[in-house]
C-alpha cells in the first residue's frame, strides 16, 4: 500500500516515521528518486528521455569525466567560466608539446609555463645522477608515445621558447638544462632573467641558449656565475657542457661585491660563443676589496670560439679579466671588440687588471681589439698592474731524445733555472 505525499509551494516537509525509495523495476513518474545498486548512484526521473543514455533517468551526482565515462570536469588553462556558469574560450596560447616546444609565458595561462625554472622541473624532471628523466611529464608522455615524446637526445632536441618579460628563477634555484636542450628568448633586450643562486644557469652535452639577458645583480654565494658550463666528472657523458653554443647573450649588473664572472667554461670542448655583450660600469669599490674580481671568460682546460663580442668591464679597485684562462685551454677571439677600464687613480690604493690573462694555455685574436685603460704608474709595480695580454707558465718547457738501442733519455729544459738531465735505465 502506498501513500501520495502534496507539498504545496513554500511549505516545509516534515517526515516523522520514514521514507521508501522506489526502485527502477517499476516504472517510474516524472520527478520519482531511486537509488540504483548497479551504478551506486541516486537517479531522477525525467520526463523527457536523455540522449546521451537514453532513457528517463538521470544520475544526480557525477564520476570524473573520462573518455567512456560522462562526468564532472575542471576548467583548465584557456578556459574561463562566468558568474552564471558560462564556459569560455580565452585568447589562448596553443601548447606545442608534441613538436617538442614548450613555451614560458610570464602570464598565467598565456604559455606552458609561467617560468624556466618551472619548465624545466615539471616537464623533464631530469635527475643528473642516473641520466634519466623518472619525475616530470615526459616521461608519463613517453610511456604513452615514445615516438611523440622521445627522451632528448641528438635525434630529438627539445626547446623552451620565452616570451618578452622579466622572470625572477629564485623559486626553482639554478636553471639546470637537461642535454640537447635549447633555451631562445624572444629577443635579448625583452627577456631579463634575474635569480639570486649561486650560478644563473648551468648547460650540459649540446645546449644552446640564446636572446636572453642575464641580470647578476643579486646572484648569491661566495662567486656569482652567469652561464657555466660544467665537466662534473662521472659515468654520465651527456653531463659535461661540450658543444655548446651561446648566441646573443647580454650579462648586467650594478655590483661587484662579491667576485664575479659572466661565463664559467671548465674542462670542456668546441664552445661557441656568439655576440655575447657586456657594458659593465662605472662599478663602485666594493666593500671589502680584498679579493673581488669581475671576468668576462673563465676558461681551464677547455677549448672555446669567441664572434663578434663586445664586453667592457670598468670599476674602482676591482681586478677585471675580459679572458682568464688556465690549464691548457685554447681560446679563439674573432671580430671581437675587449675594453678594460679602472677607475682608481690613487697610487695608494691598488688594482690589477689584464684584458686576456693566458697561464699554460692558448690565444688566438683574429681581427680584435683590446683596449686596457687606468692608472699604472710602473709595467714593474706589485700593486697597481693594467695589463692588454698577460701570460704565464708555470709548467717548465722541456724536449725529451731517447737514445736508440741504449734507452737512455736525455732531457732539455728551456728554463733557466732548471738542469738538464739524463735517465740512465735500470736493467
């Protein structure tokens, strides 16, 4: 036995005992509730039949909508829904992840990413230690399609577009490139990148970066880097900077108070560096002194090409270095312009400057100029030195000859201050 139950318009319900569902065995009413044990779902009657199941009822709560599954969605980037529940389009960026191009876009919502530092930890994930790419994105891409979203390699190079605007990288730390990657910003002048890490960004095997403006103003730590490109030892080959190329890099700052060099090159190969530029000055005494230095290049034991840049360094006191190189690094400048200036002009106060300071290694200038201006009151001076090209050696030149049949080695030093020898085998 049933009851019909009226509820008039603006009168509560009251149920003092309890009340029955129906089930969907019967045939339902228009604005009848059931609950359905197959689906764990409560379901209305409708009057009309819905299309997408075709029939009457009509679940009242939703699953997660997926391919087979109708249900409840979020609204994800490019989307914007109104007060009254309106989903629309926005003026969107339209995301290029299958060309491998991922794009950083200071606006939310306007590119991929809204930082570099960002980038690169959701996307790639790289961990340095393994060589493998096990927390970001790509490689819940690749266990889908590999031949989409192949791991970066010779054959498959990803690039991070910038677009115009200043991003501060603090948040993520250094930018650390995973290999065969390229960063590109839209233009040199209108993509500024400042942090205040240790080293602004760190390459690897085959990175390119370029049209970007560093800004080392807050780098932090006992020496601030610009760019460096690492040979950090290891079974990971792809980890060592070689072959890496820098084009139309710009590097600022408004301090030199702690020492400071714009590119850092150790134990690497085939550098190529592109309208790189510099106009550093009018950098006041730091506070202390003792110690600060500001360098364009810092190379040991590596071998790099320098084209058509520009770099001026000028301050008070400062030791500045246009190239420091060491350990048998051979360095290439062509159509290069180099200025070095000091702005003390105290003779008790000291300084030391050299446009290129070469120890036990290699420079090549080819159709350059170096310009190194200041106080220099004696070439002979222990305190206040400007130097053009400085070299040194502190590895004795020597020629070996080995006797034939006797196996003795005589041994010729070209220093002065050393004898020359001979090795009398041990039988």
């Amino acid at each position: 036995m049933s009851s019909v139950i009226i509820i008039k318009r603006g009168e509560d319900l009251a149920i003092t005992n309890s009340i029955s569902i129906g089930s969907n065995i019967n045939a339902g009413i228009p604005g009848m509730i059931i609950y359905n044990k197959d689906t764990d779902r409560f379901e209305g009657y409708l009057n009309r039949v819905n299309l997408y199941n075709d029939s009457h009822w009509a679940p009242m709560s939703l699953d997660i909508a997926s391919a087979s599954n109708l249900g409840g969605v979020k609204v994800g980037n490019n989307l914007a829904i109104t007060a009254d529940g309106t989903l629309n389009a926005t003026a969107s960026s339209i995301s290029r992840k299958t060309q491998r191009v991922l794009i950083v876009n200071p606006a939310p919502g306007a590119g991929d990413y809204t930082s570099i530092g960002q980038c690169i930890h959701d996307f790639f994930g790289y961990d340095a230690s393994t060589g493998t790419y096990p927390s970001g994105e790509l490689a819940f891409f690749h266990s889908n399609s590999s031949t989409y979203y192949p791991y970066p390699g010779p054959e498959a190079r990803y690039i991070i577009l910038v677009s115009p605007g200043i991003y501060d990288e603090t948040l993520y730390g250094t930018i650390d490139m995973p290999p065969y990657t390229t960063i590109k910003g839209d233009g040199m002048e209108d993509c500024v990148i400042k942090m205040n890490t240790l080293v602004a960004l760190k390459c690897r095997e085959s990175s390119v970066v370029s049209d970007l403006t560093f800004d080392l103003s807050n780098v932090t730590g006992v020496t601030a880097t610009g760019i460096s490109l690492p040979n950090p030892g290891g079974v990971i080959a792809d980890n060592v900077a070689s072959n890496v190329m820098l084009d139309n890099i710009k590097f600022i700052t408004d301090n030199c108070s702690k020492p400071t060099q714009l590119i850092s090159l150790s134990g690497v190969n085939n550098i190529n560096i592109n309208n790189l530029y510099a106009n550093i000055t009018d950098i006041a005494k730091p506070v202390p002194y003792s110690g600060q230095t500001l360098t364009g290049v810092v190379a040991s034991a590596s071998t790099a090409t320098l084209t058509n840049c520009t770099l001026t360094l000028e301050s008070n006191q400062t030791s500045k270095f246009i190239i420091d190189t060491s350990g048998s690094s051979i360095i290439t400048a062509n159509n290069c312009d180099f200025t070095v200036n000091e702005l003390n002009t105290s003779n008790l106060s000291p300084h030391y400057n050299s446009g290129c300071r070469v120890i036990n290694s290699g420079l090549n200038m080819n159709y350059s100029t170096m310009s190194v201006t200041g106080y220099d009151d004696s070439l002979a001076t222990s305190t206040r030195k400007c130097y053009g090209i400085e070299m040194q050696s502190t590895t004795p030149i020597y020629t070996t000859t080995v006797a034939a049949g006797s196996g003795l080695r005589f041994i010729h030093y070209d220093a002065a201050t050393l004898f020359d020898e001979i090795i009398v085998p041990i039988s």
